[in-house]
C-alpha cells in the first residue's frame, strides 16, 4: 500500500522521518493525526491551536476521510487550516485498514501524537521508530483498550497491548484510561488525563435560547399530550452496539405502563433501519435525523430523560448539559466516558435487559422528586467535565512531553 497525499494543506506525502532543521531558531512543532476528522472535535482542534500558540507552541492537524462505512454516520467536521491528506483503505474480515500519508513538511515536528487503533498502518512506523528522529518524541492519544471489543483478551487487544509502551507520552481519556496503562506498566508520570469533552459551552448557550413556544412546537410535532406525556430522548450513532433493540422493546413496556410516553430518536447511521421499521407500527416513536446546533438543543430541551441502553461516550455531556438523567446498562461496551456516569446519582446504570431498562424508566417518570434530585446532579457535573478543562490538560501534556527526554523502547 503506497502512501498518496491529497487535499488542501497537505504537503508530499511520507513516513516519519528524521527532525530537520535547528529545533533553536524556531517554536516547538507538535502535529496530532486523525484518521478522520469528527464534527465535535472542532472546537477542541480550535482552542487547542489558540491555547498552544500562547505558549509558544505550533500546532499542526493531519486528518484524512471516513471509510465508507463511516461515512454513513454523518459525523464529519472540517477546518480549513489543517492539512487533509488522502487514504487509502483495505477492508479485511469486515475491519476497514487504513494508510493515512504524513505530509513531508511536517517531518521535523518535534512531537507527534498518534490515535491508537490497530487498523491504522500509518501508525506502524512510528512506533517501531522507522526514520524517526532521535529528538522526535511519539505519543498515543487513546483508551488503552478497545472497550467495545468483543474479544477483551483475544489477539487483537494483546497487540494493541505490546504498543502500549511503544510511546514517549500518553494522552488518556479519563482516570480510568490511566488505570489501565499503569496496569499494563507504563509510567504514571508520562499519562496525561484529559477528561475527555466536548464544546458543552456552545450547547449551553443553544440549550438558553430554545424557547417555551419551541418546546410546545415540538411537543406536538410527537402527538404528546400537553400536561403530564413524558419523552424519552435517543441521541448518538445508530450502530449495533447502541442496543437499539433493547431500547425498543424496554420503550414498549415503558409506553404499555404510561400510554402518554413518547420517544424521539436523533443520529443516523447503518441500524437506521431498525428504529424507522419500528417507527412504521409505534406512533408514539419518531427518527428525526441528525440534529446539530439549535435544532439539537430544542429537542434536548423538549426531553425528560435520555435514554441509551447501548455504548455510552460523549454524549453523556450533552444529557448532563441539558439536566436530562441518563440510563443506560452495565453490559453494554461503552467508551471510557462512562465513568462519568455515576448510578444512583446523576444517571442509572442498570442491568442490560428491557425489563430492568423499562422499570428504571418508570421510576423516573412517576417519582418527580427522584427525577429532580437525578436532575440536579446531572447538571452539576455538567460543570466539571468542559472543553476548557481538556484544553489545558492537553496543552499541560504537551509542554510534559516536550521537557523529558525520550524514553527508551525496551
């Protein structure tokens, strides 16, 4: 598979090589890739560039395209200073593989942050230290595992567990994150926690400015009653692992209890079909689509409760942004994110069946103080995990990797 460059700002494409030029006469180079470039990395990417740039410190982006399956999901952001490059892709045992180039004039960056994930063959070479500058510093920006794997000791994850200490630095998800590369011996010292977020100030000035006629338009739009119909809000990727069955056949006991109950479902995605077949026979249920901005806050605003029985991640910050107590289950394969989700506090983590998911439900719906209580601690947190907070917990990392020699490879 040869390399292939492409794109605006994207220079002749290469594998890393040594840093060039005298690192004295200029400012400290970092390049962070991605594979793709996601709509709500947008603002991080932004402020993340601002936040280096004060310090002294270059950022530059690298990202390529979604494979076509990813591109049904509808979730690709864009910015016009970073350097978009061309893969290349090769589908093995359902699995897209990818080749991301690395513009050449970007090969004397003084540090480069990978995302770790086995299918990206780009990474290879900077990990097993191919033409990479002695003074060039190689860090991971990831999980630790694949928290979704359905093998969590099989091949696949031993692999990506012997890359582990490949890298000078670590930028982790959350605490947990932390725990599991300490677990797997890397030094404690070169992990950067971040806390992983999104822009929950831009949603919490949409979520401001839906007003009570928006809410009503809304309301009406789903055929809920005007007093006393409780929604049920869906928001996120439709994808196997976002158990939408199960969110289905818990919402048809839900409904079955309390005839008024009404649920919305937002997102798109390659299980688009089995929430707009079921739409077809439950007049209660409407798919509306991704929705983004404005249009997504009023639908939040028009909610009770979220409801994601399936792999819980970011989205998280948007139910505790809008003060919407989240459920979901505890044997679904979520994102790290989920440690945000404390149950019996400001969420419900519950067992993965649609009897335990519906009766969860229904307490919320008939206990107004527990939901109030629920409410009130969503939003709370909703405080603690910002863009801010990951910004400078980014740029932290970076000027921590930048200080400490490399570190060896055995």
């Amino acid at each position: 598979m040869t390399p292939a460059a492409g794109g605006k700002g994207a220079g002749p494409a290469s594998g890393p090589g040594p840093a060039g030029g005298s690192h004295s006469q200029r400012r400290a180079r970092v390049v962070v890739t991605q594979h793709r470039l996601l709509h709500y990395r947008q603002a991080f990417f932004e402020r993340l560039r601002e936040a280096c740039a004060a310090r002294g410190i270059e950022l530059r982006l690298v990202h390529g395209q979604a494979s076509p399956t990813e591109a049904l999901k509808k979730d690709t952001g864009e910015l016009p200073w970073a350097d978009a490059v061309r893969n290349r892709f090769l589908r093995v045992r359902g699995v897209d593989l990818v080749w991301q180039p690395y513009p050449a004039a970007l090969r004397d960056a003084d540090l480069v942050v990978l995302i770790q994930e086995n299918r990206l063959l780009s990474n290879y070479p900077w990990l097993l230290r191919l033409g990479v500058g002695a003074r060039q510093r190689v860090a991971y920006w990831g999980h630790g595992r694949n928290l979704q794997s359905a093998s969590p000791q099989g091949l696949r994850e031993r692999w990506k567990q012997w890359f582990v200490n490949r890298v000078d630095w670590w930028f982790a998800y959350t605490d947990s994150t932390r725990d599991i590369l300490v677990g797997d011996g890397y030094p404690a010292a070169r992990i950067a926690v971040l806390d992983n977020a999104i822009d929950n100030e831009q949603f919490q000035r949409d979520l401001a400015g839906v007003g009570e006629a928006q809410r009503r338009d809304l309301r009406q739009r789903l055929g809920a009653p005007a007093n006393g119909a409780a929604v049920g809000l869906y928001c996120g990727s439709l994808y196997p692992d976002k158990k939408l069955e199960l969110l289905l056949a818990a919402c048809d006991i839900v409904h079955a209890a309390e005839p008024r109950f009404r649920l919305v479902v937002l997102g798109d995605g390659p299980s688009r079909g089995v929430v707009t077949e079921a739409q077809a026979a439950r007049p209660w249920l409407q798919w509306v689509g991704v929705q983004r901005g404005a249009d997504k806050a009023a639908w939040f605003r028009t909610a009770d409760l979220y409801l994601s029985p399936g792999a819980v991640g970011l989205h998280v910050l948007d139910a505790f942004g809008a003060g919407l107590p989240m459920i979901t289950t505890r044997t679904a394969r979520h994102g790290p994110e989920v440690a945000y989700l404390k149950s019996g506090d400001n969420g419900f983590v519950v067992d993965g069946d649609e009897h335990a998911y519906a009766e969860a439900v229904l307490r919320l719906l008939r206990d107004s103080d527990e939901h109030e209580r629920i409410r009130r601690a969503a939003l709370r947190d909703a405080g603690r995990y910002t863009l801010a907070h990951m910004v400078q917990r980014f740029v932290e990392g970076i000027e921590g990797c930048l200080a400490v020699p490399p570190k060896g490879r055995g």
